[in-house]
C-alpha cells in the first residue's frame, strides 16, 4: 500500500520522552503512515531507545550531524513519500485519534492544512492547568503583532506535501522560532487553513523548551521579522513599525523578568520608542487602567 502521510521526529536529546513520543504514533488509529526519525547529533541515548522501534519496517532512523532543528525537519522532508506531512517534536504526544481526524479532513475538504487545539503536560506527562483549548487560531495579522493567544508548533499541523514544497520547508537559520516562520509564509500565501476545536495532542512543557532560551528568541525573533520585511509580507510602513515595536518591547520584557537583564530590557523599550511611539503610550494606558 502506498505512504499516505509521512510523520518527520527531529530528535535531539530526547531520552526522557521520545519513547512515549513513539509510542503515540503507533497507538493511532489511522495507520497509512512512515514514520522518519532524524537524529540531530544526539550525545545521550536517545538512539538507543529509538533502535528498540525498528522492527515495524514503517519507521526509519538516520543520523545528521548536529545543525538545528530546522535541518531536521527538512531532511526529514526530502525523504518523504507521503502526500501529506506531519511534524512531531520529540517531547510531544498525540492522541490516538489525531491523524484520523487531519487526514479524514484534508481529503474531504479544500483545505491546505489541518491544525487542532492542544493540552499541555508536564516532564512527567501529567496534565497541566495551563490548558489552551480557547486559543485564537492566528491570522497574519496576530502572528505579525505577536498576539499571544495562539500557538503555532509543528506538532499539531498536518500540511499537504504540494504546499511545503512551494513554500519551501522550515528556514535552516532559525530554530526558536521556525514555526512561527514557517505560519506566516503560509498565512501570505493565502492558504487555506482549518482549525479542528477538539485537542488533538500534548505539548510538553518543561525546563528545556526552546523559548526559554531568552538570547536565542531575541536572535531569531528579529531575523524573522527582517525577513519578513525583506518579503514584503508587512501590509504598510507604520504596520511594519508597529510589530516591530511590540516585538521589541516583548523581548525588553523577557530580558527584564526571565533573564534578569534589566540593561538590555531598557535597551529594547528605547528601541520601541524610537520606531513607534505610540506603542508604548498603549503599554502605559493599559497599565494605568489595570490599577
């Protein structure tokens, strides 16, 4: 029988998780799947624990020299039979009927890509409170002024291979914020994108998530933002001027709360103010109401 979908594991230091990972891919219910692992340079053992996977002839394993997250993907991509494609992050975990609803959409709907809602879990895959079923799905719009009620990992998106091969896979450059790259390429594009309500998979939040890398957002926050600039995808000037100052004043926050960087928090805010003014008259009214 011919690969329908083909599931892409970047692997990186996952023992902890990728067994469980695994294992929620062979527990679904639809099953016309390969299964391509790409080990990213992993130094634990992690390979040793996916070695134990090999004898279902659906999976595969293979090895790159450690190069990013990003690389991952789209090696995994360029071994692909499958029409369409799905992303999983090491740590993650789907529930078992996950694929059967993506895919039983996509070839009975015009749609481009299937995304769902998602749960969150813990490092010991217990449930967390902080439960994002009511998420706003993005537009490019929110994406581009950083409006937080969404989420954009690969985890949970289930994309025809046409289009990733038209919009050209996942920016080698960027790893923290690849996704987000990856959405608004799609979102300019005007693909047609659906949102099932239900969660359909487990984001793993714990201690080694990429965004907690403060230093990496900041670098990749604004090589995506240059990017998208040099596109074009910014609908006027003063919208470009806009998202850049609310970018500029979320990374001042991060600096300041969570990397404890209160000079280079600053540093951000000047930057806001320089380039959009008015954001940061919006910041203050919203903090004069709040009390």
């Amino acid at each position: 029988m011919k690969v329908e979908t083909s599931i892409i594991i970047p692997l990186y230091n996952a023992e902890k998780y990728i067994a469980e990972t695994i294992q929620s891919v062979l527990n679904q219910t639809y099953q016309n799947w390969e299964l391509i692992i790409i080990d990213d340079g992993s130094i634990d053992f992690s390979s040793k624990i996916v070695t134990n996977f090999l004898n279902d002839n659906r999976i595969s394993f293979h090895y790159q020299k450690n190069s990013g997250v990003s690389s991952a993907r789209n090696n995994g991509f360029t071994k692909a039979y499958g029409k369409y494609i799905t992303f999983l992050d090491a740590d993650d975990v789907w529930l078992k009927d996950n694929l059967e609803e993506k895919i039983s959409y996509l070839k009975n709907n015009a749609v481009d890509v299937v995304y769902s809602r998602y749960d969150t879990i813990n490092e010991k895959s217990e449930s967390t409170s902080k439960i994002l079923n009511k998420a706003i799905f993005p537009n490019l719009k929110d994406v581009l002024l950083l409006k937080g009620n969404y989420s954009t990992a690969p985890s949970g998106l289930v994309i025809k291979s046409e289009v990733l091969h038209k919009i050209g896979g996942f920016d080698a450059n960027l790893s923290n914020n690849a996704d987000q790259d990856l959405w608004i390429r799609i979102l300019a594009n005007n693909y047609k994108i659906v949102l099932i309500e239900k969660p359909l998979w487990k984001y793993r939040v714990h201690a080694n998530n990429m965004s907690n890398n403060i230093a990496l957002l900041e670098k990749d926050s604004i090589y995506m933002f240059n990017k998208a600039a040099k596109n074009k995808i910014f609908s006027s000037f003063w919208f470009k001027q806009k998202c850049f100052a609310k970018l500029y004043l979320m990374l001042a926050g991060s600096w300041w709360k969570d990397g404890n960087n209160k000079r280079r928090g600053f540093y951000f805010i000047l930057l806001s103010l320089i380039i959009y003014p008015p954001e940061i008259l919006t910041l203050l009214q919203k903090s004069f109401r709040a009390r």
